[in-house]
C-alpha cells in the first residue's frame, strides 16, 4: 500500500501516525503484494564462511547455499562498519554511524544510552507503521539504560556496574522504543559480556545469582572470550542460539496461527559465529572442522529450520529472507581455523575484523523471494547493508521522509532483475569510527588511514601474521579493486588525482549528511 501523503515538515511522530492511520482505514493490515520479511543476522560470518562464496571452504553450508540456489546471492555486499555496534546501527536505520556521537562505540554489559536517537525512524518503526507485526529476536547490542535502585543511569559497561541494576525497573531505549512490539534477547554479545542474563520486553525476568564459573565451560583455543560477569541460573552459554532459535520459530507459529493476513518482520540476530566458539551439543564435532567450524554448521543448520518453519506454516512463497552478517571473521577464530583446518573465513580478501580492507566488511548476502527474485541468480552491485531500508521501502510502497535512511539506497530493481544504475559510492567505517573511514567509487577505493585501522599486526597473535599486502601503510591507501582485489599495491601516490576526487567526495557527504540523494 502507500503510506498516507505527509508534508515535508511533518515530524517523524506525525509521519508514523499518518501511515498507521492509513493502515487502519485499509482494514488494519498491509496489501497483498507486501510480503513478510525474515531478517536474519549473523555475528563474525565471514565471507569465505559459507561454501557458495569459497569453494574451499571446510565447513558444509548446505542450507545457506540452497538459499542463494533460490535466490540471490551478491558478490559485493558490505557491512556499515567492520564492528558490530555500528554495524546493527547502520542496518536498523539506514544511516551510516559515523554520521551520529559515539557512532564507532562497541558497548559492552550495562553500556548505553542507545545509539538510535528516539526521533530516529528505524526499519521496524517503519514497517510497524505499515501493519507489520514486528518481532526482534537474539543479540541488540545497540546501547541500552539500566538502572540502579536510586533510578541513576548505568551506562558505562563497566563490569561493577552489572552489580548494581535494580532489575524492578523498565530497561530504556532497547527494541520496544525503537519499532519492534516483541523482543527476546541479550544487551550485547550474548557469550563475551558482563551481564549474562536474556532480557524479555524490556525486564530481565530471571537476574544474574552469581558470577560466571568458567571452569564449566567447554575448554579449546576458540574458547577463550568469556568475561568473568554474572550468570543468570537460566543462561546457559552452550544454548544460547537453541533459545534465539526457539523464540522465533515460536513467533513465526504464533502469526501463522493467530494473524495470517498480517505480515511480520522478524529480525534474528544469531550469537553464531562469535567467540566463544560453543556450539550446543548435538553440534559438537559434526563439522570436522573443530569447535569452530562445528559453530558455523550450528549457524547453517539453524538457518534452515527457519526455512523449513516457513514451508511447514505455508508461510515460504510470501516471505522475503534476507542474509548476512555484522562484518568479516573475528582475528583468533581466522587464524586458527587457518592453521588448524585450512579453512580462510576471510577469503579471498585481506583483513579481518576491525580491518578497512574488504576482509573486514566484505560480507555474505542472500536474499530469497519467490516470485519477484530469479532463483540462482548471482549480483556483483555493491551493496552496503544500509540499503536494507529503503529497499524495504520500496516493496512496502513507502517514501522515506528526508530526515530519515540518509545513506541507504534501494536495490530492488537489482532482485527484480530490472536494469539498474550502480551504487554512486560506497562509505564503511573502520573500529576507529569517524577517524577511519573508506570510500569507493566504482573499482577505485580509497582508505583515509595508515595501516589497518583497527587490528595491529605489530603484536599479540597477529604479530606473526603478514597479511596479504603491505603491512606498515605510512599514509592514505589506494587500491584498484578492478586489477588489484587483494589491496596489494598502494597507489595513493601514484594516483594523486584519484585520491582527491575521492576525498572530496568524502568531505561533501559528510557535509551533506547523506548519500541518498
């Protein structure tokens, strides 16, 4: 349907009320042309993860590759930032985080306040506006406000902190203020954190007792992540995705049973493949390719039960699933699946998490929607995952406000298989935030920074480590995608007039702040 006509000075209240007013005078669901959506995000999946993108690969991907066989799967998708706070920041409101305060900031336990500003319209907030059921489910990691029993904020993450949440009170600024009517989950990464606890609405019903025993945990060399927090007695680290994983195959046989004419939005965001790497036990050692590689095919099996609960509940043919990931494998995980299995979750691109280079941000994105996308259908348009958004928009019939989705870019004539002109440019962001960033414009991208701009390969595990390519940049770097995809061969001074116009086109976005025009 379209949403009800709003004057440019409408405010973003006034905008949702209009299209929610709309909704209801068309008899309170969204036209028969706007298909459910099943959003599913992964933690640290690498692009050379999954089979269909990396031939060697160790680990069987059977059910993520019979998705891109029905489907789309694009060879040039991005995360917003090659950490996860930004990232989930970026996916949820199409808008780059650099753009924002604190919009490169990782929170940890207590850690807040959120990242998305109460006026900011979201992806949820969106759809609920059109008469979607909205419905987020595992990891939020977007900032949150706990309280102390005097009603003091405890939003520093620090690990005393955790000690002092008056669990009585409403948890602030979590996904029920920000569009979703429904949530089960943790604050932040659900199996490295000082608050173990699942949070339902916005309470935890069932508080920490007690710290961490980490004697109890699975012990291997991809096990080593775990703060030493405090433990809910019903949060058991081994289960955290067989909890995710139940919540919302519940969810999706509540709306077959009880809303079938409304369509949803379920946002799932695994723990897999996050260190620690645990998978549940009837994973355990099925991978042959370690505790890690057993946590990918976790990942993968639990995808296509979600699959399976679509078809079960003649839910599939109306459904749009869409798949990806926070940004590249994580450094320990890599490495050691490198050397203990042959297995490259970056491949085959240089660097890894927290890295400007395309390991980094570079990620796996399948999209399925019978009827509208081709199956097998295989797309080199560079994606940033920012673009969720306003390609939603574009199916729901939706035009998004200004002030909203400012760097996020519809590709829905790319699933239609329709002509489509390429992506102007494309900006991520490093773990330094705003002080790391890149822009690409067709083959030519340029990174800002010396170096990484997040790992250090002078040190640690990684000091051993030479990535592919220079390892010391002494300034702005410059590659040729087109000839060079590895990022071998710096040419920023080669290429002086490339770096300028590309760096001009940096400063004027960020200016305009947009680049959705």
């Amino acid at each position: 349907m379209t949403s009800a006509p709003v004057l440019p000075s409408a405010s973003l209240s006034q905008i949702i009320r209009l299209t929610w007013l709309g909704v209801l005078l068309l008899g309170g669901v969204a036209s028969a042309r706007t298909p459910n959506i099943l959003l599913i995000l992964a933690d640290d999946l690498g692009y050379g993860d999954v089979r269909c993108y990396n031939d060697q690969a160790k680990v069987p991907t059977p059910n993520l590759d019979r998705l891109a066989r029905e489907g789309v799967r694009f060879t040039d998708a991005h995360s917003p930032a090659t950490v996860c706070t930004p990232s989930r920041y970026g996916l949820l409101t199409g808008q780059m985080p650099f753009r924002i305060p604190r919009g490169g900031v990782v929170f940890t336990g207590t850690g807040g306040p959120s990242l998305i500003g109460s006026d900011r319209l979201t992806l949820p907030a969106m759809l609920k506006a059109q008469g979607y059921a909205t419905a987020a489910v595992g990891k939020w990691h977007l900032g949150l406000t706990f309280r102390d029993a005097a009603g003091a904020p405890l939003q520093a993450g620090r690990p005393e902190d955790a000690r002092r949440i008056d669990y009585a009170r409403r948890i602030e600024g979590g996904p029920l203020d920000h569009g979703f009517e429904s949530f089960f989950g943790t604050a932040c990464c659900p199996g490295t954190d000082w608050l173990y606890a699942y949070i339902d609405g916005d309470r935890i019903p069932t508080p920490p007792t007690g710290p961490l025993d980490r004697a109890t945990l699975p012990r291997h060399p991809y096990a080593n992540d775990c703060r030493p927090g405090i433990v809910a007695p019903d949060f058991k680290l081994p289960e955290i995705d067989e909890q995710f994983l139940r919540r919302s195959r519940d969810f999706l046989a509540r709306q077959a049973r009880a809303e079938p004419r409304r369509p949803f939005f379920l946002y799932h965001a695994t723990q897999a493949v996050h260190l620690p790497s645990f998978a549940s036990e009837q994973y355990r050692g099925k991978s042959s390719a370690g505790p890690h590689g057993d946590f990918i095919a976790e990942f993968d099996a639990q995808v296509g039960l979600l699959l399976a609960d679509l078809e079960k509940h003649g839910l599939a043919e109306d459904t749009l699933v869409i798949i990806s990931s926070d940004n590249g494998p994580e450094t320990t995980s890599a490495l050691r699946m490198r050397a203990d299995h042959g297995h490259d979750g970056a491949r085959p691109w240089r660097g890894l998490k927290r890295d400007a280079w395309e390991g980094g941000h570079r990620v796996p994105l399948i999209v399925r929607w019978p009827g509208r996308v081709k199956p097998g259908m295989i797309s080199d348009r560079t994606i940033n995952l920012t673009d969720v958004m306003a390609t939603v928009a574009e199916i729901t019939g939706q035009a998004l406000p200004a002030p909203a989705a400012e760097d996020s870019i519809s590709f829905l004539p790319t699933l239609e298989g329709r002509p489509q002109a390429g992506r102007p440019f494309l900006l991520t962001q490093a773990a330094g935030g705003a002080a790391t960033l890149t822009i690409r414009k067709g083959s030519w991208k340029l990174i800002t920074h010396a170096g990484s701009g997040g790992n250090r390969y002078d040190r640690g595990e990684l000091k051993d480590i030479v990535p592919p390519g220079p390892s010391r940049e002494t300034g702005p770097q410059l590659y040729d995608l087109s000839q060079d995809p590895g990022e071998t061969t710096n040419l920023a001074t080669q290429r002086p007039e490339i770096v300028q116009e590309l760096q001009a086109l940096l400063t004027a976005t960020r200016a305009s702040g947009r680049s959705r025009p």
